[in-house]
C-alpha cells in the first residue's frame, strides 16, 4: 500500500510574525521557514505505517517554491521513501493545491492521503476536505488514532466532548490532529541517507492544473494590542473591579 504525505512549507512555528506595513500579508523575508507540525504528524504516521509492514511506500508531495526541496528532504529524512515538488511561484491556495493533489492522486494511485488537518500560516483546514471532495474518496479529519487493516481504515477523531471512531474504506483520506503521534528527533545520519532519496520536480503545467488564485485577501492586521494589567491591593478591591469596571460578576 502507498501512502502519500501533502507536506507545507511555513513560516516556523516559533517565529513571531510580523504584519508587513501595507498589511497586505506578513512578512516572510529572512524567516526561519519548517514543515508545518502537523504534516511531520502525518509524515511520523505514513512511516510507521511502513515500519509495521501496513504501507510498502511512503512518498511526500509539495506544492511551492523551489526551497520547498528542504521540507521534503526533511520528509525524507523522517522516513518518506521519495518526494515530489510541484514547483510554483504562485501563492497557492487550498482549492489550487487540492487540484494538484488530486492530480498526483491519480498518477501515483495511493491508497491513503495522510494531510495534516492546518497549514498554521493561512489555518484554512481546507485542503483534506477538498482533496477528498475532488477524488470523492471518504475522508477522516482531525484524526487522533489510525489503524489500517483489511483495506480499511479505523479512525478516532477529536470531536467536541469525546471521540469519534470511523471506519473508512479505503482508499480515503485522513488529515491528522496534534495528538496522533509524537514526530521522531531527525538523526544527522538520516539527514544524510534522506540526500540520496529520489525527489522529483513537476510543474502545475505538467499536471494540467490551473492554479490561478481564487480569492484575494484584502487586509491584514496585527490583533490590537493588550492594554497592561494592575495589581490591586485586596480580593475586596478584586471583586469591586470584576463588578463595576469588567462588569463580569
Ligand atoms: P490548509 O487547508 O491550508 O490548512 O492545509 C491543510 C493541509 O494540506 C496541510 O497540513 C498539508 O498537509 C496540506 N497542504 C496545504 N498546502 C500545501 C502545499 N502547498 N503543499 C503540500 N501540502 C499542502
């Protein structure tokens, strides 16, 4: 069974973002740029999946600019047999990636799309679901537990208040939530190996898709600043605050 792996390239999660001053988007010059946490989610699955004999191939797909390559090398180096780099300059938003995906999707013929449930740059949490809308396969999404066997899939999901279990036929898709698993450290040595692993670049020409921006995003602004807190002297002075200044109580 092979396994596909979408992985995003972001602004690492660690970075504070800073609204460019036209607020036509943030600024990504000279950012420390990762794999999106929950793509190294699913790539840590997609690999697991092989090392217990479930999947035969695990391949990792990008869609961005050249430097994307890292992202996959570092698929690779988790545990991804081979990479594919759809290679844009576009800003490619989920319906345009979803398209490629699909595309892929039927040239490669997996048997599972692992997609992490975000990308925490544009936290559209769309992707997955119009992945499985265009190959309209069943898709599992903020998946906590995967167990695949008997050509299906056994997914618990994050639901409010409790968890879900679905079962789904393959092939289908799953988009992963945070506590699915814990991603493995990258060894220096499987930095190394990952260098040789095959990684293959197409245009979105190449796949017939048009990728030609749907939506256009007018502004965007920094959240307003907090106003600094104050001690007060009492629970007295506490409650007559919460009463009559918040007005909470
Ligand atoms: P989003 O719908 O943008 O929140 O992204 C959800 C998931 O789709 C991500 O966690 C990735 O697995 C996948 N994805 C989104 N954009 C890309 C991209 N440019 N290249 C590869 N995978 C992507």
């Amino acid at each position: 069974m092979k396994v596909l792996v979408p992985v995003k390239r972001v602004v690492d999660y660690n970075v504070k973002v800073r609204v460019k001053s036209d607020q036509s988007g943030v600024d990504i010059a000279n950012v420390k740029m990762s794999m999106n946490p929950f793509d190294e989610i699913a790539v840590e699955e997609a690999t697991r999946l092989k090392e217990k004999g479930v999947a035969t191939e695990v391949v990792a797909v990008s869609c961005g600019v050249t430097q994307s390559q890292e992202t996959l090398r570092t698929a690779m180096a988790i545990g991804a047999d081979r990479a594919i780099l759809v290679e844009s300059t576009v800003e490619l938003q989920p319906l345009a990636v979803a398209k490629l995906l699909k595309a892929l999707v039927d040239k490669e013929q997996p048997q599972l799309v692992i997609l992490g449930k975000q990308a925490i740059d544009d936290d559209s949490n769309q992707t997955g679901q119009m992945l499985a809308a265009l190959l309209g396969w069943p898709q599992a999404t903020f998946a906590s537990k995967v167990e695949v066997a008997d050509g299906k899939a056994t997914v618990t999901r994050e639901v409010d208040g409790g968890l879900e279990t679905l079962s789904l036929t393959l092939p289908a898709v799953i988009t992963t939530d945070l506590r699915l698993n814990e991603p493995r450290y990258v060894t220096l040595p499987n930095i190394m190996k990952a260098k040789k692993k095959p990684l293959e670049t197409v245009k979105p020409e190449d796949l017939g898709v048009d990728v030609a921006p749907r939506l256009k995003t007018l502004k965007v602004a920094e959240p307003p600043a907090r106003q600094a807190g104050v001690k007060v002297a009492d629970v007295a002075a506490l409650v007559d605050k919460l009463k009559n200044e918040a007005k909470v109580v």
